[in-house]
C-alpha cells in the first residue's frame, strides 16, 4: 500500500489534481503513522495541514491531533522530520537539499559539542500552522507610528491594544480633540520637514554673510529674513536631491535604521489560520540576534536548553506601560569566534514581549510582538517563535525581499534585489520620544476645567483655547520642541517674562514666540515648577503649553501639526540628534461672520473720514438659535482712532452692551476716523462697543494686549508665502529659459539686492531694535501708518452650553492720508 500511494502521489502531483493529491497524502500519511514511520508522517500532516481548507473538520482535527502527539510521544522521530523540514521549499536540487541539512545539523553540533550542558528541544521550522504573511511585516516604534500606512486587510482579535497595533497616526491617551484624525500628505510632511529644518538654519546660523544673494532669483527677495530662509530651502533641497541621486546610482550604500537604547521596537504581522478548526498558539515571541560593541553576540534562535535560564524577571519601559517585557526563551550568549553559550539571564541584550492568542477556523489576525534593546549594538530581527497547542515549539523565518537594484543596466533589466534592511537596525544611545495630546480648554456657563472636546465643526474666525500635554516616555531628556504648522492657526499667549520692556522693544518682539519670518515656526515653552530645569523634558516628564487656535477659511480644512525636538547633551547643551512627530487634524468649518468696509471723506468736518462697516451673519452649522453677537469693533493704527456715532442703536435695556443679529441678517455700523495723539508714537488699538448711550472710545497699545497676534500671523505667513510662490516661478522660468538664466543682472535687480541688506528706510523713521517679521511693528511699520489702518471685529454665539468667541479683521485697509506733501508726490525714475 505504502509503494502503491507512493507512485499515484507521483502521477498526481499537478495542480488540477490538486484534491487527490490531498488525498493520496492523507493517506500516505496514515500508513506511514501506522507503521511506525512518524519521520515522514509528521512532514506529511504538516503539509495537509496547511492546505486543508476543502476538508471535513473532523479531519482536520486528526491531522493536527496526529502532528502533535508524534511530538508528544515519539520526540526522536519529530526531530527527524523536523531537520527534514528545515530546508526551504526553493531549493529544489536534492545534492543542494542535503548539503543544506547537513550544514544546518552543523551549527547544532557545534554549539552542544562547546557547551555539554546545552541540550536540543524539538522545534518545527517552515510549518504554515498557521501561516505568518511575510508580506505584512512592518516594524515601528512609537517615535516613528506616524510614518506608517494603515494596516488593511487583516483584523485585531481584541487581544492586542491601541497602543500595540497603531493606525498610522501616533494615538493619544484622551483622544484627538481637534475635528477628526487623519494621516496627511507625504509631500505635505516632507515639505513642512524641509521648511523646519531650513527656517531653524537660517535663525540659527552663526554665519551672518551668506550667499544667497549670488543667484539672481534670490537677489529678487526684497525681504533679507525672506530671501535668508528661501536660500537655506534651495540648500536643503540641492543636498536632498544629490543624496537621492547617489543612492540611485549606488554609489551611497544604504544603512539600517538607527534606534533608541531602551525603546520598545514592535513587528506587526499578519496571521491566518489555514484550517476550519480553532487553533491556539501561546508564548507568541521574537527571534533576533543582536552583536554588541565587544562582539559578543546575544541570540535566541535555535531551540538549545541551557541550565538554570529561566528568570521571572520583568521589565517595564514609560512608552508601554501595560506591557511587560521579559527574558525570551532559549536566549543565550557567546563571545567572538566562540561556540560556547552561557544563559543570558543576568544580562541580556534584548527582552521581548510574550502573549497568546485563539484563532478561530479561517480567521485572520494581526498580532504585534515586541522587542527591546538593552544595549548599544547591531539588532537583527530573525522570525517569531511561538507554541502550538502549547505543546511544540514551531519557529517561522521571515523572508523579506529586498529593493530593486536600479544601479546598472545588467540589475535593472534581470530585476536584481539587494539586501532587505527592514528587520535590521542599529541601536545607539538613549533618545527621548514626545508624545503630544491636543485637549481642548472650552469656556462655559458653568465654567468648567479642562475637557474633551467631541471633535464637532467649527465656526469660521472661532478662537478656543487648548492646551497641548507634551510627555517624555523616551529614556533620555528632550530639549528646544518645536512645532510646525500649515496655516498660521496657532498663538501662544504672552508670559509675564515680556514685562519691563520698552515700546519699542514690545512692538519689535515675535507673536507666538516664532522662530522665522514664516509665523508657522514656534519654540514651544517648557515651563513649570513640577520640571527638574526649565526647557528640558526629562523621561517620564509632562509638560502643558496653553495655546490659542484660531479657524480660518471654509469647508474641510487639513491642519498639519508637525513637532521637532531634539536630544540634549549636558556637554553641548544639544545634541544634532533631532526627531519629529506629526499630527494631523481634518477639520470642518462652517461660515460664521461677513466683515466688509468702506472708507468716504467726511462732510461734516475737514480732515475726517467716515468708516462704514457691514456686518452679514452666514451661519450654517445647525438648524436654530443661528444668532451672533457683536461685543465691538477695533481699529488699530499710529494716526488714527475710531470714534462711534451716536444714535445708532436703540436698546429697551440700558444695559446692553453688544448687538446680537440672526441668520442671514446684515447690520451697517458708521464710525468716525480721526487723529490721534501726535505726541503717542506707539501702535493704538481704538475700540469701540456697540452701545446706543456710550459712544466713547477705549484706546490701548497693540503691544500690550493679544488682539492682534492672528494679525500678526497671519500677514507674516502670507508675505512669506507670496515670496516664496514668486521665487517659485522664478526658478521655473529660468529652467526653462532656452538661454539657462544666464543673462547679466540688470542695475534694479543690484540695486534692489543692496537696499534690501541696507534697509530702504530713512533714518529717523527706522526702529532702534530689530524687528521680528511676525511683530506689531511690522504689522503697522511707521512708513505706511498715514495710508493704512486694520479693523478688528470681536463676537461670540452659544454653542448648548458653551460660549464661543471669534474674531474677524481686515488687514491694510487703505485710508486717505491727513498730511499734505511739500515735495512732489509723483516720483520719476
């Protein structure tokens, strides 16, 4: 029977025959089982377990009943077949086949033969039960989960947390509290990235006589903070793309990641089960093998008993706090160009994560194991090891292709792979990793604390407080966090550091502590008693910023939130090591507020122009009570101030103080410009409320208070972004220019290029301090405060039982001047 099965097997081999051939093996199979052979039964029953999906389950059920008492009761024999086993499937030569097992005894022999007390356990390689996708395999860190795409395709058995199986957005303990989480453009991320790195450069740089204005597109930038920062951008991308242009060509050899001492590195794989019956697999751990400085090398991948390496120690890292690491079984070490291992209980170069799991017929699970490196060192990680039935040990080797040589034509034409360095990584010092929660500080009736907003839409012009909660749960101290953004949205409010300075020094200081000329870059304040030293995050540290957010435009809009901190050095004060941290928030907006104005002479007296402002309530965010209600209207100016006129509004109650219109109602308010003091030389902010009995004006210094900081922003990153486009097209005309943009520079483009350096404007008008590009100085510059003027409108709507507060303005209103010229207005050129 035994010769007959055989020979059908042979026949029968062929795909379209592929249920009799499962059938000749299962018959083979039991004959070899029930003459004693369990050799090549147990390879046989481990094949027709992996395709026995067309089976009855009652079959299923003895194949894998059978597999598991052969290693139960006949471990001599399993191991045979399981040295059988370990061969790959592509090698298909039988002198290479045997050359392989013999090569592979060897390693076992030689490490028993070193150490005496070391012992084989049976252990079945290349065993589909279940089936590890290779394809599937990725490995993060919680410093790295937003660079990960979305996992699909798989799905979690409720075993596996949040925080152990990542979405591709790093998750926060509270939730994302600003509209709705997403991922983000990869072109978005590396451009906000490049802009970071090259805006930090330009502030940074001790080198104060660059060369950027060698180019004649540079020399075009008015602005020299402008035109610093755009040239350290076209550095940043020359080195990107020559980088890019070397690993093309292979001259630049790639190398494997660099990770943290003491940060949990996971592997997330996809496991199916191939049989109609439930399987259980337990004491689900990593295989690796990591070499330390001294060469010495820590490994646990084959199934070799040592003496006395059991420890029930558990370790414990601020990053997973519900998970316990612990020592991996059959971990070992050796020193260099020695067979002879001694348990590694004592110190261990890795600890790994344990867990199991019960996998229902046909089901597919994703299962994330994870790993941590307790020294500096090269880590490669091997496969995953796991029990079956918690009776046999089954190893699988993960088979990673790697990327496609494109160096020479001889690769790129027989589609050469070179070595995969996904599994390997190079384990350096310590690092810090920041966590960011974004949690909404709302101001209600009841005035509560902190809460978590429920992510609904948005007004547009809203302002809402939030507090960011940076934590360290990295293993070293982080320094300088930065934050990066899309649209100037963010303000950090004023603290009490900026009191006794002078005017000027208050109107030339930066809005919202930024760094650049952009308003997008901002230094992120690590304040509090609870720190061990102001301005670092020590591991285990939290910090909360308060911020202000303030929503612009309509419809979905895609808020990018990009962090950058970096490792401080006690000797350095910082280290170059920096790392980045990306969040992304879809958020809606809905229509709120219309501001329009005009500005006429005044007929009524000389030298005073009359406002008239209309105001158009475009609320659609909910079916009722679409009511907004106006608290008043500013205008901010060095000449000017706003005066009311009275009769305007009629009120029942003398104690109103603010006009509340409804849903598609428009409301017309006239106002008075007249001058102001000439002997005040700051920048005035002149409010006025509505009110029918008080027509007074209540003036302060723009400087002094923060309702002008969105301004500020947001004039800073459009003058930025005006350059930057121009620079753009420059660049692109002068590519395809057919002469190269070779051409002499023309006597207004020096000229320009110098004046710029120099500062065009007179010297009584300049500042004694250096003007930051996002202050109130350069919001209102002493050149332009006759012609132009900017309108603040303040309001606020009930949201159930919360309070909103929004704020419209129109920056450069133009306004005709007061002063009469002695000299000629028109200029000749």
């Amino acid at each position: 029977a035994f010769r007959c099965f055989t020979a059908a097997l042979y026949i029968y081999r062929q795909d379209r025959w592929s249920e009799l051939h499962g059938h000749l093996k299962s018959a083979l199979a039991a004959q070899l089982y029930g003459m004693g052979h369990y050799a090549l039964a147990l390879i046989l029953y481990a094949k027709l377990a992996e395709g026995a999906g067309k089976v009855s389950m009652k079959s299923q059920q003895k194949f894998l009943s059978h597999l598991l008492e052969i290693c139960q009761e006949h471990p001599s024999q399993a191991l045979l077949g399981a040295d059988r086993m370990a061969v790959p499937s592509s090698i298909v030569e039988t002198a290479k086949r045997d050359a392989y097992r013999l090569d592979y005894l060897d390693q076992f022999h030689a490490i028993l033969n070193a150490t005496p007390d070391a012992s084989r356990i049976l252990e079945l390689p290349r065993i589909n039960v279940p089936k590890v996708v290779d394809s599937s395999v990725r490995i993060w860190t919680h410093a790295e989960t937003h660079f990960l795409p979305s996992t699909t395709g798989a799905s979690n058995n409720g075993n596996n947390t949040e925080e152990t199986f990542p979405s591709g957005v790093e998750m926060t303990v509270g939730g994302i509290a600003l509209g709705k989480p997403g991922k983000g453009e990869s072109e978005v991320w590396e451009e906000l990235e490049l802009l970071t790195t090259a805006e930090w450069n330009a502030v940074d740089s001790t080198v104060k006589d660059l060369d950027e204005s060698t180019t004649t597109a540079l020399s075009k930038i008015q602005d020299p903070q402008h035109r610093r920062v755009i040239a350290q951008i076209d550095k940043e991308k020359q080195s990107k793309a020559l980088l890019e242009r070397s690993r093309r060509k292979g001259s630049i050899k790639p190398k494997p990641v660099v990770r943290a001492r003491q940060e949990p590195i996971f592997c997330d794989f996809v496991v199916e089960n191939p049989m109609n019956v439930e399987i259980c697999i337990t004491q689900i751990q990593m295989v690796a093998r990591m070499e330390d400085a001294n060469d010495s090398v820590c490994t646990n991948e084959k199934a070799l008993q040592l003496p006395n390496d059991k420890s029930d120690r558990a370790w414990n890292f601020p990053s997973t706090d519900h998970l316990a690491f612990s020592i991996a079984d059959f971990l070992r070490v050796s020193e260099k160009n020695s067979n002879e291992c001694t348990p590694a209980e004592t110190n261990p170069f890795f600890v790994v994560t344990k867990q199991d799991i019960e996998l229902p017929g046909d089901a597919k699970v994703v299962v994330s194991a994870g790993l941590t490196p307790l020294v500096e060192g090269d880590l490669e990680i091997l496969g995953v090891r796991f029990k079956l039935s918690d009776q046999v040990w089954v190893y699988h080797e993960f088979d990673i292709p790697g990327p496609l040589l494109n160096d020479t034509r001889t690769n790129r034409a027989n589609r050469v792979r070179g070595e995969s360095l996904l599994l390997k990584s190079k384990v350096s010092v310590d690092m810090p990793c920041i966590t960011a929660e974004l949690v909404k500080q709302a101001s209600t009736i009841s005035a509560p604390s902190l809460i978590t907003a429920d992510g609904g839409p948005l007004l547009e012009g809203q302002i809402s407080k939030w507090v960011i909660r940076l934590r360290n749960v990295g293993s070293a101290p982080a320094c300088q966090p930065l934050l990066k953004t899309n649209l100037p949205w963010v303000n950090i409010p004023r603290s009490g550091a900026d009191e006794g300075l002078s005017d000027d020094e208050l109107e030339a200081r930066a809005t919202s502590k930024c760094v650049g000329p952009t308003g997008t870059l901002m230094e992120l304040p690590l304040l509090g008693k609870h720190l061990k030293k102001a301005g670092l995050l020590h591991p285990g540290e939290s910090a909360e910023i308060p911020i202000q957010i303030r929503t612009s435009g309509t419809g979905k809009q895609e808020f990018y939130m990009l962090y950058q901190y970096s490792l401080y050095d006690s000797a350095n004060a910082k280290s170059g090591r920096t790392r980045w941290l990306r969040k992304m928030h879809e958020v809606p907006i809905f229509p709120s507020l219309q501001l329009s104005t005009r500005v006429l002479p005044s007929s009524w007296k000389d030298n005073e122009q009359v406002l008239s402002v209309e105001f158009t309530n475009h609320r659609t965010d909910r079916p009722t009570d679409l009511y907004l209600t106006l608290d008043g209207l500013g205008l901010a100016s060095r000449r000017y101030k706003l005066e009311a006129l009275p009769g305007q509004f009629r009120s029942s109650d003398p104690a109103a103080d603010a006009v509340q219109i409804g849903w598609q109602e428009r409301l017309t308010v006239h106002y008075r410009i007249v001058a102001a003091d000439p002997e005040c030389k700051s920048c005035l902010l002149s409010k006025c409320a509505f009110v029918s009995s008080d027509t007074s004006t209540s003036c302060q210094e723009c400087a002094r208070t923060d309702v002008m900081d969105f301004l500020c922003l947001e004039r800073a990153c459009e003058k930025f972004e005006a350059a930057w486009t121009s620079h753009q097209n420059e660049l692109f005309r002068a590519e395809h220019d057919p002469d190269g943009g070779n051409h002499p520079r023309s006597i207004a483009s020096i000229r320009r290029a110098n004046t710029a350096d120099s500062g065009s404007i007179p010297d009584s008008l300049e500042p004694k301090v250096e003007v930051h590009p996002t202050s109130i100085g350069k919001l209102c510059p002493v050149e332009t405060s006759d012609s132009k003027v900017h309108i603040v409108c303040n309001w606020r709507a009930v949201l159930g039982d919360e309070i909103i507060h929004g704020e419209h303005h129109m920056r450069g209103v133009p306004i005709r001047p007061n002063t009469s010229f002695r000299e000629c207005p028109v200029t000749t050129t």
